[in-house]
C-alpha cells in the first residue's frame, strides 16, 4: 500500500495538546549572578530572517529535506509540495532561493503519488534527489539527477522491487568519495500486511508488517542499483525502518535505524522501538550486528508518526546520534555520540529541556572537531511549533540554552511533515529549513528557511 505519509492532515489531535498549557523554555530571572570559576561559555547564534522559499508553489507544502554544496556555497531544499515534489536551490549561500521546481516522475500517474523526499551532493557537485513513488501496485524510489546546481533535474533511474504488491517508504540518500551512491528505503515484500496507526494532525505509524530496512548502491549516477543488502537483521520481518546512512573518508558506511521488536509472527506486530547502529566495511555486501544506542534511554512507540533518528560524521572521526523516545505521556529528545565507529555510545544526554508528550523531531549536524549542533522541530511551547538549535561539545556539555531559530509559530492543527532540513555550510554556519503553517495563512504549510552564524565559545 502507499506510504501515509503522502497525506496532509489538518484536524485537531485532543491528545497531542494534553498537557501543553505548561511553557517549555522558562526564562531565567534578570539576576545579576556571578558567573562559577568553571562555567562553560556559552555558544551564540546570529540568524538569517526566515523566507518562505515555496511561495509559488500553491497549497500544502511539508516535509523539507536539505543538503549543501559548501565549494559552491549551495543550498538545496526538497519537500512535498508543488503538485509533486518540490526542489529549490540558492547560490548565495542561502540568502536567496530560486523559483522551485518539481522535480520529473513526481507528479501522480494513474492513481500514484510521490512522498518522502531526500537529497544529497556528490564530491563532483552532482545533485541527487530521491523521493518514494506508489504506482501500478509498486512501491519505490525514484532518483532525479542535477548536473548544473539544481537549475533542471532528469530522472536518472528508478529501483525495481524484487516482489509485486510490495511495501516501501523513507528514503535516504548519499554519496561516497568515489562517487558511488547509496541509498536505503524501507521495504517489505507484502504491502497487504502493513497496518497503520494514523495521528489526526500528523502522519501514520506502522502497527504490524514485515518492515526492514535496506540498502542499494549505484556506480553509474543512479541509472543502475545492485541488489539489496539488508541491514536490519530478520529480513523479512526484521522490525527495521527509517535508516539514514552516510560514509566516512575510508569507504565505510554507517547507518542509525529505528528497530521495533516484533512479535506475534507472521502478523508482526510491532511493538516498541530502539535506535540501532550498524556498520559496513565492504560496500554494504554485510552489515555488522546492530548496536542499541542508549539502551537505557527508553523506546519509542508504535504511533511515533515522524521520522525518527539523525546521524552526522564529525571531522575527527566522531559520530553523533539523535532520537527520541516516548513514555506514557512524555516524549524525550536524545543525543549520544561514538568515537569508535559506532562500536560503543555515550550515556545519551538529553536535548530539548522540556518532556512534553508533543512530537520532538529530532536531527543533528557535526562542526569542529568535538562538536555537534542539534536541533529540533516541536510544539512545545503552547504556541505551535518552532525550530529550536542547541550546540554540543563532547568536552563541556551543552554549549547554550535552545535557541528559536524560527520567528512565526506554526499551528499544531497542520501537519509540518515528518523532518526538517539541516546543514552544515562551514563548520560554524549552518543552513535549515522547516515547515509551518503560520498565521495569516495557517490552513497550509510553507517552507521556511534561514541560516544561522554559530560564534563558538
């Protein structure tokens, strides 16, 4: 069946706001307290005045997805939106976006949809962007291919599933030194046996199917993909899903997944979830056995609607993990990181303050050595959702107090999508992008983006 996370949802969810009359980010007294010998100084941010970047591009727009080209100083949003799937790009270092463009194959065909977007550069420049398309009782991703900095886009190649009536959704992409390009989806060989708990203001989570998550690669830009290598283990109902990937300089790939414990076989009813880490050292033929990152930190539940789990690869080596989970009415963004590719992780430290029972969606991005920026799209504040930016040393701590990077409040009563999109332009310049509807057209999304100038203490 077609992903739901294709669906706008725009009613009231009772439950999502229970709770939410407290204010998350307290303001702390104007006291005049002496600073302790060993405080930390704190990590500072001069932003951008956030654009809407999808103006042209009537009704709902949600669900951006970024990356940048920092030797063209180049910024590329993607999102859900304009009839299909949506992409713009800014030269400037994202002081201005162009015109959007839908890219080619996402407009519905007989029936068929485009969702989940994800987009990447190559060393050479080259823009990948993939989306996940539902067609002809198929299932799968679609990769458009830009040579000339996001100005036009051709489809360079679909993937074909090996079962007919298949599942598929959440699409990550990357490229590795060489050039070759990784993907990983979730796939399931039976779209009949995917249930769904859907959120009446957000998108559906799984409650049973055979859900794993995989891995293709391409040598030849995206024309042609080898077979499947499966990360998750237990294919097919290993409980795997959502697996962003990327490579470090030696050719190795890295995945964090969101893995659900699946019980009541063949139903597989999944239950509750845990981020994993697995490593390939051979292009992604074998996959190492998954590491649960945070094991004390708690589990996520079956109705987590968005897309959770983020990593980033520090310039030391370092790697940085994000997630959140859920309690009986609490919901806790987390960060944890590895300094021996994912065989062992820090005790998580917690990143948005608050505990609220609201969506936290959660990414991280790496700076300097040591260094990690996270951020987070939430509703914690009884005024609707925002982006908030926090900064991370694996030597002192959190670095400041969250920072709102966005201006406008988005109403809860409209779905934002499932990410966000986050970047690095320089070690200390950071790119993002979200979505919200924000008054006085708060019935739809808008793409909003803005940078960020971190001055580091």
């Amino acid at each position: 069946m077609p992903s739901p996370r294709a669906t706008f949802r725009s009613s009231l969810s009772a439950g999502l706001c229970a709770g939410i009359a407290a204010l998350a980010f307290t303001a702390s007294p104007a006291l005049a307290v002496p600073a302790p010998v060993n405080a930390v100084a704190t990590a500072t941010y001069t932003t951008s005045t956030p654009t809407d970047i999808s103006g042209s591009c009537a009704g709902q727009n949600a669900e951006t997805i970024e990356a940048t080209d920092p030797a063209a100083n180049a910024v590329y949003d993607e999102w859900m939106g304009c009839k299909g799937i949506g992409v713009t790009a800014s030269l400037n270092g994202g002081a201005t976006f162009g015109t959007p463009l839908t890219l080619p194959g996402s407009v519905g065909q007989k029936g068929g949809r485009s969702w989940d977007p994800a987009i990447t550069v190559a060393p050479n420049g080259t823009v990948y962007a993939a989306f996940m398309v539902s067609r002809a009782g198929l299932t799968y991703p679609v990769i458009d291919v830009s040579t000339d900095h996001g100005a036009s886009f051709t489809t360079a190649g679909v993937i074909t599933p090996p079962d007919s009536g298949n599942w598929g959704d959440r699409d990550f992409i990357t490229v590795g030194p060489d050039g070759t390009v990784y993907l990983t989806w979730d796939y399931g060989p039976s779209a009949a046996a995917i249930t769904t708990i859907c959120a009446s203001n957000g998108s559906c989570a799984f409650a049973t199917g055979d859900v794993n998550a995989v891995m293709q690669k391409s040598t030849d830009g995206g024309r042609t993909w080898s077979a499947m290598s499966h990360i998750s283990p237990g294919y097919p109902n290993s409980g795997g899903d959502s697996a962003p990937i990327l490579v470090e300089p030696d050719g190795s790939l890295d995945v964090v997944y969101q893995g659900y414990t699946v019980t009541n076989i063949p139903t597989d009813d999944l239950t509750v979830a845990y981020t994993y880490a697995a490593r390939s050292t051979d292009g992604g033929a074998t996959w190492s056995q998954p590491v649960r990152i945070g094991p004390d930190a708690g589990s996520m539940n079956n109705s987590e609607w968005w897309i959770d789990g983020s990593e980033a690869l520090g310039p030391d080596g370092t790697l940085y993990a994000t997630w959140d989970t859920q309690g009986t009415s609490t919901d806790t963004g987390w960060l944890a990181y590895s300094k021996d590719h994912g065989a062992t992780w820090s005790t998580p430290v917690q990143a948005p303050p608050d505990t609220l029972n609201v969506p936290h969606v959660m990414q991280v991005v790496a700076g300097p050595p040591g260094i990690a920026y996270v951020g987070w799209l939430g509703s914690s504040d009884p005024r609707g959702y925002a982006q908030y930016l926090r900064t991370f040393s694996t030597t002192q701590g959190w670095l400041s107090a969250p920072a709102r990077i966005s201006q406008g409040f988005g109403t809860t009563t409209v779905w934002p999508g499932d990410t966000f999109g986050f970047a690095t332009l320089s070690p200390t310049r950071l790119a993002l992008a979200w979505g919200s509807a924000v008054a006085p057209t708060a019935s739809t999304d808008s793409i909003w983006a803005a940078t960020v100038g971190v001055t580091l203490p």
